[in-house]
C-alpha cells in the first residue's frame, strides 16, 4: 500500500509539474500574439534623423523615429541573447525549459523585425544598422547565470518601455509600446518562476513598487545598464527631444 500511496503522490507531482509547464507556454504564445498585433497602425513619420555618425557610433535620432530605434536597439539585443541560449543550451536545460526559452526567443525576434519594419517604412532614412553584441562576461553553460541575464534583460526592457512612453508623441506608437512592454513584463514573470518555482518570485518583487508599479527609467540610464552587452556605440542623447 505504502509503494501504492507513494507511486500516486509522484504521478501527481508529475501531473502538476506537466500542467505548469503547459501553462506558461500558453501564457507565453498569447503574449507574443498580441505583441504582434497592430503593425498596420504604424503611420509615416516625419522624423529623419540619420543613424551611425561619420566616427561610427550609431545615434538613436530624435523625436518618435529616436524612441522607435532606442526599442529596435533593446530588441535586437534581447533576441540576439535569446538566440544564443538555444543555440548552446546551457547544462542540464530541461526539455520544458527549452521550450519556453525557445519561445521568449521567438517573441523577441517578432519584436525585432516588427520595428525594423516599422521603421523601414516610416523613417528609411533614419533606421539604425544590426547592432554588434557582446556576450562574452556570460557563461552560456550556467543555467543560474543565462537566467540570471534573462532576468537583467527583461526587467530592463520593462523599465525601459516604462521610461520611453512619456517621450512618445504619436498615441499609434504609444499604443504598440504598451502592448509590447506587457509582453517583456510577461517574460519577466516566467524567467522569475523558473529561478525560483512556486514561489512569489514571478510577481517581480525586487522591481516592482509597494502600489504594484514597475520601475520606469530614462533611455540614458538604460544605455549604460546594456553597454556592456554591445560592441557598437549607441548615443540616445536625442531620443524623446
């Protein structure tokens, strides 16, 4: 009876553990759906400001065309380092860990190409070029440590949506960014469960406030939190001007 009792509460460890799993994909796959909504509302932009300077770094530019390459900037980042973990996967990577890190990956090459779309169409003149990463002080093998950048990267691209709404002029744009920063903030959540499961680590309490609010930070601070991840030059002195 006791072998019995004890094969049942395993099953049933196994059951939750299957239908958590099932749960954040799906939770996930929403997310990336809805953060793909909306390109059609991308208007004409009148904000023209070129892209790499003649001593090569790349200027973000002002105005709405600034804040849409400070996003394209952060995503290509982020898709860059997700590409990356399911490329080397790091030691002992679950199957279920996989799959929801392949598709955080996904989302955020939506994310990417969704902007350079935008972009293109909106500012041809004006779009930054691929952005050069630097992943070199990660260690793609640890899964404490890629979880651990997978944290940084997406409560940063929250706080940096948070930051950049306000500078936002076109209420289009201004509607696609919070449909986005609900995705990173999604993302956020997951990445939190997974280093710390079944506990209250997926609500984000180290940055979110006493009244529920995430953090929102300035693209300047933004820019030196993620310098050390790229090899290219970024200035967003104008972004929001």
């Amino acid at each position: 009876m006791e072998r019995i009792s004890n094969s049942k509460n395993n099953s049933d460890k196994e059951d939750q553990k299957a239908s958590s799993t099932v749960d954040r994909r799906s939770f996930l796959m929403s997310a990336g759906i809805a953060a793909s909504v909306g390109a059609a509302m991308v208007a004409c932009s009148k904000d023209h400001e070129p892209g790499p300077d003649p001593v090569g770094t790349v200027d973000l530019g002002s105005g709405d065309v600034g804040v849409l390459n400070y996003a394209y900037a952060l995503e290509q980042l982020e898709a860059a380092f997700y590409i990356q973990v399911i490329d080397t996967p790091y030691d002992g990577m679950s199957a279920a860990e996989k799959t929801i890190l392949t598709d955080i990956r996904d989302h955020e090459i939506i994310h990417r190409d969704f902007f350079k779309a935008a972009l293109t169409a909106a500012a041809p003149t004006a779009i930054i070029p691929s952005l050069e990463v630097n992943f070199s002080g990660i260690n793609f093998k640890s899964r404490d440590i890629v979880l651990g950048a997978a944290k940084l990267f997406e409560d940063t691209g929250v706080a940096a949506y948070n930051g950049a709404g306000k500078l936002i002029k076109t209420a289009d744009y201004l509607v696609l960014a919070g449909k986005i920063v609900s995705v990173e903030a999604r993302h956020a959540s997951v990445i939190g469960d997974l280093l710390k499961p079944n506990t209250e680590n997926f609500a984000g309490g180290d940055v979110v406030d006493n009244n529920g609010l995430d953090k929102a930070i300035d693209p300047a601070t933004i820019l030196a939190a993620v310098k050390p991840y790229l090899k290219t030059n970024v200035t967003g002195a104008n972004v929001g001007k």
